[in-house]
C-alpha cells in the first residue's frame, strides 16, 4: 500500500518541480528586487520604496503603456471581429472545409521571429511588397513601420493575423456546440441570418466569447517580438511596448531591481483590466 500510494507523487513531482524552480522562485526573487538595485554583477544594494518612486516619475513607461493600450484598442477589436466572421464561415458545409481549418491555424504554429521577419519584408519602404502593390496602383507610398503614426496599427495588423488562427478554433468549438434546435425555433418565429446571430449564436457563445477577450487582452499586453524585431520600439518610441520597455531596463542597462517593479505594476494592471472585463463581458448562457 506504501508503495502504491507513492506512485502518484512520482507523477506530479516534474510538474511541481517545474513550478518551484520556473514559477514560483522568480515570482519571490523578483518580488525581493523590487526594494533593492542589483546589476547582476555588483551585490545587491537595498534601495528601500527609491524604485517605486522612479516608477512614479518615468515618463517613458507611462508611454510605453500608452503605446500598448494604443494597440489593443487596434488589435482586439479587430481579432476578435476577424476571428468571428470566419468561424461563422468555416461552421457551415463547404467543400475542402478541414484544409480551411488547417490553414487558418497555421500562423500560430510558426515561430513568431519568422512571422515578424516575413512581415518586416511586406513593410519595406522601397522594396516591399505592399508599396510595390500600391505604386503599381499609382498610388503613393506608405512608411509603415517609419512613420510614428502608422507603425503600431502595422504591427497590430500583422499580430492578428498571426494570431487570428487560434482564436477562430475556439469561436469554432463555440459554434458547434450551439443546438440546432434553437435556429429551427428563430426560422419558426421569421428570424433572419442577423436576428439568429444576435439573439441566438452570440447568447450561447459568450463564454467563448469571454475566454477569446481574455486570451487577446493578455496576449496584447504581452506585446514584445513585434516591436523588438521590426522597429526596436521607434519611430520616435511610439511601438515601445511596455514589456519591450522593461526588458530594455533589466538586459539593456541591467537594472534588474526597477525592471522588477515594473514587472509588478504591469502585471497588476492586466489584473484590473481582466477584472473588469468579467465583471461586465461575462455572462452565463441559458
């Protein structure tokens, strides 16, 4: 009976180990940075609230979350509308309906860096392909990953349709577990395409709906490759994420203590807007 009542612990010990080493440790040793100024390579210095009271002063950081609020209010909205249409779209019986499926999905898989270097390439000023498109049109050219007022809806584009794929999955199961019997009572009551989407298909797929607002909201946040691949956070800071902005403080000028505190207060930020987001998008489907 020992012997047997020690085999689950076996099973659940990489998994606990994984946490205490990969989650939990740096969760504690950041929390411990924050009231203290460390470069990596001098010791530890306590520094007391001094980082908070940086954090309360740095301009650039508020910017940084400015930019990345600019960016989700691009980028959620039109992730979640994208992702809708086409799983309404790939839900009904068309003809080579599991290559649709599979080929929608395939963005997410490929590695991030290649995707912002392919799309890095479609953003050239002189010989990309979309300029090229827009010149042999007659049209003017764009500098949109130049110009500080285009670069970060640029960036919002491409990262939905990376990301598009995975959301449009969900959406999907969503759909199908809508019963049939609840469109056939809308067609009885004269309900067009529109009324049963609105009063039918949405009602029932809002905790997916939910879970998709969630997912893009914390993944929008968690906005990095993009900028730091393509732009470095310019022109003129305007796509400085504030992940970006914060990596750039812990392994750029190796201020280890205040790139944790930024960590903290960002991290509390997600938490409020996820919050927030239950407290008035989340409904239970009856």
């Amino acid at each position: 009976m020992k012997e047997k009542s020690f085999i689950p612990y076996l099973f659940v010990a990489p998994y606990v180990i994984h946490f205490l080493v990969f989650v939990s440790f740096p969760v504690v040793f950041s929390f411990f940075l924050m009231f203290n100024q460390w470069n990596i390579i001098s010791p530890m210095k306590f520094v007391g609230i001094q980082n908070f009271y940086r954090l309360i002063h740095d301009d650039q950081f508020f910017k940084a979350i400015f930019n990345t609020i600019v960016f989700l209010v691009i980028h959620i909205p039109l992730q979640i509308i994208v992702a809708l249409f086409f799983a309404v779209m790939l839900n009904q019986k068309v003809r080579f309906l599991g290559f649709f499926r599979a080929a929608y999905f395939l963005p997410v898989v490929v590695s991030g860096v290649v995707v912002t270097i392919l799309w890095q390439q479609l953003y050239g000023f002189e010989s990309g392909l979309l300029n090229r498109g827009l010149s042999f049109l007659g049209l003017g050219k764009i500098g949109w990953l130049v110009n500080p007022d285009v670069a970060m809806p640029s960036i919002a584009i491409m990262a939905t349709w990376k990301n598009v794929g995975l959301y449009i999955v969900l959406f999907l199961v969503g759909l199908q577990t809508v019963p049939s019997y609840l469109y056939e009572a809308a067609e009885l009551e004269g309900a067009g395409a529109w009324q049963k989407f609105r009063y039918v298909t949405f009602p029932m797929i809002n905790p997916t709906f939910f879970l998709v607002l969630v997912l893009s909201t914390i993944g929008g946040f968690s906005l990095f490759i993009e900028p730091y691949v393509m732009t470095g956070g310019g022109p003129l800071n305007n796509t400085l994420s504030a992940v970006l902005y914060i990596y750039k403080q812990g392994f750029f000028y190796y201020h280890m203590g205040y790139a944790s505190t930024l960590g903290f207060f960002f991290a509390g930020i997600i938490l409020l807007v996820i919050v927030i987001q239950k407290k008035f998008v989340e409904k239970e489907s009856r």
